[in-house]
C-alpha cells in the first residue's frame, strides 16, 4: 500500500505569471513564501558530498590509468595494442553501465543506483590490484566501467533532487569537482619501486574509496522527489526534513513536489524512450543535453588527460613527466572550485560561452606549437605548449566541464528525467570511447598533433555557437519552472535566451 500524508500546508497557488506547480524553492523566488533562515543547508551539502564520491571514483580510474599505465605495460609486458584497450575498456564497461542506468534510477531510486553502482567499483579494484593476467585486469576495467557509468547517471541526478534552488549549480558542479579531485588523488602518489608503492597498491587505495561510499551511504536519504513519485509519501516527506533541517517548514515545499509529480507520474525508462522522441517538449531538452555531451568529449579532454605526459614529453618536458601531470590535476580541480562558485552568481550560459571560446584559442595555439615544432624544430617554445595546455584546462574546468552535467541534471522534465538522463550518459561514455581510441590514430595520421588539435579547437568553437543560439540559462529557476520553459502552451520555445529565436535545426527538431 502507498504510504500517505494527511494534510500539508502551503497549497499551490496560482502565479500571476500563470505559472503553477512550482517547488517550494520555486515558490520563493517567485513570492518569498519560504524563510531559508532556519534551513540547515550543511546537511544537504555533506549528502551531496557522500554521493559524489561515486564520481571521485571516475576520476580517479581515469587518473590510475595516466599515472601507472607505463610500469603495467613493463610488468605486464604489454603490447601496444593491449596498453590501449586497457586504457578504453572502462569507456565500454561504463556504456554498459550507463544503458541500465535509467532503469536503475527509476527501479532502485537515486541513492540506490550510487549505492549500486559502489560494488564493480570494489570488485574492479581488487581484480586489478591481484590479477596476474592481462584477461583479469581487462576484467577488472570493464567491471569498474560498468559502476561508473551508473554512478554517472546517478549522481548529478540525486544532487539535483535534494538541492535547493540558490544553491543548486553549486552542488551540482561538485560532480566535476569530485571527478578532478579523483584524478588529483591518483596523480600525487607517484609510484616508486624502490619505496613499496606499486600500481596494484594504488589499486588498492582505489578499492578503498569505493569501500568507503558503500559505508557513507548509510547516512543519506533518498531523494525526496523520487520518493514521492513512488507513492512513499511519508519516506519522502521525512527525507526532505532531513535535508532541510527540523526547524525548517518543509510542508510548502514538499506539497508543491508532490502536485508537480502529480501533474507528471514518471514512466518507464523502457516505454519513455518512444515518447521522448516523439514530443518536441522532451525532444528539445534531449537535444541540448545530448549536444553538450559530444561537445564536451570531442573537446578532447579525456584525450588530454589520458595522454597528459605524452604531451609534456613531445613537448620536451619528459624529465618532468610526473610533475607536469600532478600539475595538469591541480590546475583543474582548482579551477573547478572557482566554477562551483560561479555556477549560480555568472550562470551556466555565460561560463559555458566563456569556457568554449578560451578552449579553441587554447587549441589553436597549442596545435600552432606543435606545427612549429614540426616543420622548424623550435623546441625553445615548449613553454609556449605547456601555458596552451594549462589555458585549456582551466577554461575546460570553468564551463565543459562541470555544467553539462549540472544542465542534464536539470533541463529534463521529471516524466522521463531518469530514462533521458541515461541516454545522455550513454551518449557521453560512447563519444569518451570514440576519443580515446581515436586519439592515437589520429595523431599518426596525415593530420599529425597539431592538426588533431586544431579539431578539438574547432569542435569548441562549433560549440560556442551551438551554446549561442541553443542553450538556456537555468541558474535560479526551479527544476518545475525548467520544465515549463519548454512545456508552456502558446508561448513558442521557451528554452533559449529572452529575445532569441531557436535556430531552424532546433525548430524541426
């Protein structure tokens, strides 16, 4: 039997803008209703902490393979060709992970699709940390890939849920920050033989973070949104107390989730595939959300990051590969943090506009380098390629980053929010697949380095325009209002900035 409240306070009321179910951080932007004076806000934030730590595991499998693919390929005695797959193979194991994560999501709820997605990640460590064959730590990649495209579908999804509307872009942003950290932590213990620390002890490190998220889990609530879509009034009703703290009035809120929900039950990821495809107001977001994800992977970072010594060592900085490289991680979780900051004071949009266009400059320059250096031999420029490489995480971490999450997280109406979600997951583990694996060939090509840098450079300023004329700004709107931005009757196409008008792809879209 669904569980239910009796009464709630604070009733829906209807907006003179004719807007109506609202959430409550809806409702205060738009009369002040709720007091945020006795909202214990750190409760939410330490939850929103616990489950990104399912993306601190992305980023620290991403960095283990930069930081001791060459003392595997010596120990293992790998070819080329092998050195590559286990480098990719976790893009498989994560598109796997990501084509159920929508059922996931929906079946097991937010937490548990992170709690879920924590288990490959143990079983993919310890694999690799004692596997003595090349097919175990194959395994062991593809195991954890399968996690992390779950936890990638899960997290930004959970921390959109619980957050508040003020504070939404920040916390949502700390998924990339939690990636870098994770990318951080693998670059900074450098493996020595000579001092005991090997790949398969790191590996070990790696299996205990995972530990440690199946454990922390225990002390978050579920998301009250999706708790309430399963009829669990009363689970839902106490988690978001939870989240906001026992002196806060939750009623106007969770009421206002509730008649939003009711308005839109949720279906099946299964059956809302067709439907997405089928109605312009979810095919819309879908689309920008989708776009944003190929863009962000054929920017090339995961390339870059996967590669990063090989791009100091052509760069002749080789005898500071492994400071380069802690260099490229500190840079970017830096940078992330400033971009958390910004997320809901400058908006998404703007950042997004900023970061594309500073990234093909940076590309550009860096691919210049490289041509230089390739024709005349100027070596004395290296520095030049290093402050290119810099410029380009730094504007990668202020917008590509982080906010195509943060906008998937938010832009898809709560119907089909878990089955979308997963397609745009999808979507970002295939093109990964597709740059990492083509990064090499590309280089050896008749395009050479610098020519596959110039297409990176010119995806971002496709990008930039693509940004331009498509993408909305979400920052201080409620997840209710994002999804009327593209629902309201008799209004056009809400989701692009006040006085544009959609592009005609976009329109017969």
């Amino acid at each position: 039997m669904s569980e239910t409240k009796p009464l709630l306070k604070g009733s829906v009321q209807q907006e003179p803008s004719g807007r109506d179910g609202l959430s409550g951080a809806a409702g205060e932007e738009a009369g002040g209703r709720l007091d945020h004076s006795q909202e214990r806000v750190w409760f939410v934030v330490l939850s929103s902490c616990v489950v990104a730590l399912g993306a601190l595991q992305f980023g620290f499998m991403l960095g283990y393979t930069g930081q001791v693919l060459g003392d595997i390929v010596d120990d293992m005695h790998l070819d080329n060709g092998q050195k590559t797959w286990f480098g990719s193979l976790v893009n498989i194991g994560a598109i796997v992970g990501s084509m159920g994560g929508g059922l996931v999501l929906e079946g097991a709820g937010r937490r548990g699709a992170v709690w879920l997605a924590s288990v490959p990640m143990v079983v993919s460590w310890f694999l690799i940390a004692f596997g003595e064959s090349i097919g175990v730590l194959y395994a062991g990649r593809i195991i954890g890939g399968v996690g992390i495209g779950l936890s990638s579908v899960g997290v930004p999804v959970y921390i959109s849920e619980v957050a508040p509307t003020r504070i939404r872009g920040l916390l949502s942003a700390g998924n990339q920050l939690s990636i870098t950290l994770g990318v951080l932590l693998a670059y900074l213990p450098v493996p020595q033989p000579e001092t005991g620390l090997t790949w398969r002890q790191l590996a070990l490190l790696g299996a205990a973070l995972a530990i440690a998220l199946l454990v922390l889990l225990a002390l978050v609530p579920e998301s009250p949104r999706w708790l309430a879509k399963k009829g669990r009034t009363e689970s839902g009703h106490r988690a978001l107390r939870r989240l906001r703290g026992p002196h806060f009035d939750v009623d106007a809120e969770y009421a206002m989730i509730c008649e939003a929900n009711a308005k839109s039950e949720e279906i099946g990821a299964l059956r809302a595939l067709p439907l997405i495809f089928a109605t312009p107001q979810y095919r819309r977001p879908l689309f920008i959300s989708l776009t944003l994800m190929v863009i962000a992977q054929f920017s090339g970072i995961n390339a870059v990051i996967l590669y990063a010594g090989d791009i100091f060592s052509y760069a002749g900085l080789g005898s500071n590969k492994n400071l380069s490289t802690i260099g490229v991680g500190a840079a970017q979780f830096a940078v992330t943090i400033v971009a958390c900051w910004l997320m809901d004071r400058a908006g998404r949009r703007l950042l997004l506009l900023c970061a594309s266009a500073g990234q093909s400059l940076s590309l550009v320059v860096l691919g210049t380098f490289f041509y230089l250096f390739k024709v005349d031999g100027h070596d004395n420029l290296g520095w030049l390629a290093v402050v290119a490489l810099l410029a380009y995480i730094t504007f990668f971490s202020l917008g590509m980053g982080a906010i195509p999450w943060v906008i998937m997280s938010e832009i898809f109406p709560a119907r089909i929010r878990s089955a979308a979600a997963g397609l745009a997951t999808l979507t970002c583990w295939l093109c990964s697949l597709a740059v990492t694996k083509a990064f090499d060939p590309m280089e050896q090509s008749a395009m050479h380095i610098h020519g596959t840098f110039w297409f990176f450079g010119g995806v971002c300023f496709a990008g930039f325009w693509f940004i331009f004329f498509q993408v909305p700004e979400t920052k201080g709107k409620s997840l209710e209002e994002i999804e009327n931005m593209f629902s309201a009757p008799g209004k056009g196409y809400r989701g692009v900035p006040d006085g544009q008008s959609p592009s005609p792809l976009l329109a017969a879209a």
